[in-house]
C-alpha cells in the first residue's frame, strides 16, 4: 500500500536509501573521499549524487557527521530500540503517555511490532499503534490486545478512491476496524484518523458515508487530518517526484466537524487524551530483528 499524499517516503521501501540533505552540507567532501563507486562529485564546492551508480554501501553517511548524507532508517535489535525508549521513561510517567509505534506501516513487520509491544508492557510502558489498518485480521486483533491505543487511518470510505490514490482495496481496512469496533474493549481504544485531501476524500457524500460508518460501529472518537506538505523535503532528499495536494478549506473543515458532532462522535484534533507518545518509526517490511 503506498499513500499518494505519503509524509514519509523514506519509510515505504523494504530496504535503508541513501538521503542526500543538501542544507546540512558544510562541503568538507568527507562523502566524495570515502565513496568506492566514484558517485558522489563535486560540483562548486558541493556534493553531487548520482544514484545509478551508488551501491548503498553508505559509507558516504559514516563519513558525514553533520548528516548531510544519511540512511532513512536503520536495522536495529528489540534491545536496542528499547534502549531507546528507555531514555524517556520519566517523560513517559509524568504524561501518562508511552511510545507510538508508527510507520511506514509497523505491521508489515508483524513480529517485531509484536515483540516490542510486548516487551513496553513487561516494562509498564505504554503503547499505541499508528496504523492504517492494511494488515491480517488476526494481526490486528492481537496487537490491539496488547496497546492502550490505536490510532487508526481511513484514508478514503470510497473503495474506488482508496483503490486510486493508495493502489489497494479498503475492504481489509474496514473489516479489521468493524471486527476491532466489535468488542468494547478494543473499540474504546481506537481513534479514526480522518486525513482530508482537498477535492478528494472530502465530499459530503464521503464524508456522510464515513459518519455512517462510524455511526454503525459506534466508533465515537475521531480525528481530522488536513493535508499538509511538511515531508516533501524528504521526496528532495531520495531525489523523488513530489505529488503536491490541497486541504480542504477551513470553512470545509468547521462544515465536516459539524456534521462530525451532530452524529454524536467527538473530533479530537490532539493525542489521545492528552497523553504523550514518542513514536518508533518503523519501515514497511524492513528487515529487522
């Protein structure tokens, strides 16, 4: 599943890419010296790329310490991750809060999401998963006894219109989160994540279809999205198109909230109930371990 307004771009492939961050540069050309492949030039005193003949070694990213070239994420063990999460851990109880556990999607590496959920609560660290629900029902369901929340996407009611900007069915999402509804004590836990794209997903007729979609399944606790533009620097960074989109007006936006709190369903705009949730990246199918 790839998200045409996708925020994170760096985290969709299966593998670590090379990010090339021009602003960080201070042309030392520590990258050109180390580089084995010859793909890193200098061009007025700056760093050029070129991707076709770079082999990801990502000796150039080693070299480089004010990461100007740097990896878009990186293998790690459980230990070291919750290494990690361990250095907030006072943050963690001073806010009620916990690690967010986020993507990409994290449960396309179903394990390791499992295992580091397990592992926060034997710590007593909270945990939420930010999810866009494209998972195995099972999956799903298992993870979600494990969370205190679930931050859960519905990027389009419309079949056709996911199929379109998402290039999947939304039929798996809307199970999961209609078998997820299903039962109170999983159900309190969601939040449905409401991105709005500006003359996309944003109709009334969509937005009524989603109401009542979240009417049927007593899903009371919602948030909207508004599209923004905050990661095309990362599109610049992989030397990626950028697909640039609108959110809807603000005067769309006040009419959805609206029709949102006349069916009864609360739109909370900020974390959950206040409580903070540092999040783990975690790349689409990445090999981690």
């Amino acid at each position: 599943m790839r998200c045409a307004w996708c925020h994170n771009p760096e985290l969709v492939d299966p593998s670590p890419r090379l990010m090339h961050v021009a602003g960080r540069c201070i042309r030392c050309c520590s990258c050109a010296a180390v580089c084995p492949s010859g793909s890193i030039g200098i061009c007025g005193g700056e760093p050029t790329l070129d991707r076709d003949s770079c082999q990801g070694c990502f000796r150039c990213a080693r070299a480089c310490y004010c990461e100007a070239m740097r990896p878009s994420a990186r293998i790690m063990t459980l230990t070291e991750v919750m290494r990690l999460v361990e250095q907030d851990r006072d943050f963690y109880q001073r806010t009620n809060g916990g690690m967010t556990i986020s993507g990409g999607e994290c449960m396309e590496q179903y394990q390791f999401t499992l295992a580091l959920a397990k592992e926060a609560g034997a710590r007593g660290i909270g945990v939420a998963i930010d999810t866009c629900g494209f998972a195995a029902q099972g999956h799903m369901i298992e993870i979600a006894g494990l969370a205190q929340w679930l931050l859960y996407d519905i990027k389009a009611i419309s079949d056709a219109v996911h199929k379109k900007y998402t290039g999947v069915s939304n039929q798996p999402i809307l199970d999961n989160l209609r078998r997820l509804a299903a039962e109170p004590e999983l159900r309190n836990k969601v939040q449905v994540r409401l991105p709005l794209i500006g003359g996309i997903n944003d109709s009334q007729e969509m937005i009524g279809e989603t109401i009542q979609f979240l009417k049927e399944n007593s899903l009371k606790n919602v948030a909207l999205l508004p599209y923004h533009d905050i990661g095309a620097s990362k599109y610049t960074s992989l030397a990626q198109g950028f697909r640039s989109f609108s959110p809807p007006q603000k005067e769309r936006l006040n009419e959805i909230t609206a029709n949102l709190n006349a069916a009864g369903i609360q739109n909370d705009d900020g974390a959950p109930e206040d409580k903070q949730f540092p999040s783990v990246l975690v790349p689409s199918a990445a090999q981690a371990v």
